[in-house]
C-alpha cells in the first residue's frame, strides 16, 4: 500500500467517525426514549393514553430498526 493510499484510508476514517459517533448517540436516545415509554404504559393510563403511547412506542421502534442496525 503506498503512502496516498494509506493517507487517504486515515482521512476516510478519521472524517466518517463523527457521524458514526452522532448515530450511537442517537440510537441511545432513541432507546431511552423506548424503554421510557415502555414504562409508563406498565404504570396506570387511561385507554386513550394507551393508544396514543403504542403508536408512538411503534413509530420509534421502527426509526430505531431503520436507523440503528
């Protein structure tokens, strides 16, 4: 491997960390946000709260399975 290419593959990878970093941060808030939700539908509610709580917990789990493999 030569010099430009080595320099090359360490620029790469020192310019892709960041967005690697800011997407494991979002994937952990995204599972807080989730285990949260999880909780208060454990906790009392009412049927409407119930049903507006699945659809959004539904709604983050699949941004968390779209952008968090």
């Amino acid at each position: 491997m030569s010099i430009h290419s080595t320099r090359r593959a360490v620029l790469l990878l020192l310019l892709s960390a960041p967005f690697a970093w800011g997407r494991d941060a979002r994937c952990e808030r995204l599972r807080e946000r989730i285990r949260r939700l999880e909780s208060r539908l454990r906790s009392g509610h009412s049927a409407k709260q119930a049903i507006r709580w699945r659809r959004r917990l539904r709604e983050l789990e699949e941004q968390r399975f779209r952008e968090c493999r």
